[in-house]
C-alpha cells in the first residue's frame, strides 16, 4: 500500500467514526417535550430533576364562549407552583392568549400552557373540578440534580 492510500484510509476512517458519533448523540434542539394533562390540584414529578409542578388555581376565565361571537378570544389565566428538594416553592401565572405570558423557565425546564379545557359555553364557565391543563414540559440542558 502506497503512502497516500494509507492517508486516504485513515481519512475515510477518521470520517466514519466522527459520522457515527454525531449520528448517535442527540443534537441540543432534537430535545422532546413532554405533554402532561393535570386537574386542578394535581401534581407531577419531572422526570430527571428535582422538581414537580403544581396546577394550584384557575385564577381567571374570560374566554369567549363557544358557540358566541366576540370581539376578541379573551384570556384564561391559570396559576402553577414549582416545588424543590433544594428551593423554595416558586409560584407562576400563565395565559391562554398569545399577548402575555404563556411560558414560563424555571432552573432550566420550560413550562408551557398549551391548553386549558373545557371552555366556557354561553351556559357559563366550567365547573372548576372540570378544568384539565395541559402542559409542555421541556428540559433545556442538562438538568443537574443537587446533592
């Protein structure tokens, strides 16, 4: 074998390892969010942290009724708690309208109101025992667990 077939090898080698590798390792925006659906008063562990998250309240409904016609889509405010082995609880409020907040970081895990069901008919508001929040729930890096 000649010396630039040996270099040509070993470069095609080279290559093969590093395209293995990168195929293999998960690139940081291939991240999966996790769905969770909780009622009013429920919790829920995150996986691979120290947290669990709370629905404590629906703080506000003003949505339009299905089956109305509005002038504008109105807002559900919803209100969650973030408990910690290691912090104190953290208590935040999130929006069904897109014009505040629907999101929320919290130590690296983003939490994002994706519904709030049912809605309001022209009969009234829900029953509150009837609310169902669905989150996503999105670890942003490695999450390191304290001792």
């Amino acid at each position: 074998m000649t010396r630039t077939s040996s270099s040509l090898a070993l470069s095609a080698a080279i290559l093969s390892v590093s395209l293995l590798a990168a195929w293999q390792s998960e690139p940081a925006d291939a991240r999966q969010d996790e769905s969770i659906v909780l009622t009013l008063g429920a919790s829920h562990r995150i996986p691979k942290t120290d947290l669990t998250v709370v629905f404590e309240a629906v703080v506000e409904d003003s949505r339009c009724p299905v089956g109305t016609n509005c002038v504008w889509a109105g807002n559900a405010v919803v209100q969650l708690r973030v408990d910690s082995r290691s912090a104190k609880p953290a208590s935040y409020r999130l929006h069904t309208n897109d014009r505040s907040a629907q999101e929320v970081v919290h130590r690296d895990v983003r939490l994002r109101l994706s519904s709030l069901t049912p809605e309001p008919t022209a009969d009234g508001p829900p029953k509150t025992e009837d609310y169902r929040l669905t989150l996503s729930i999105r670890i942003e890096r490695e999450y390191a667990l304290p001792h």
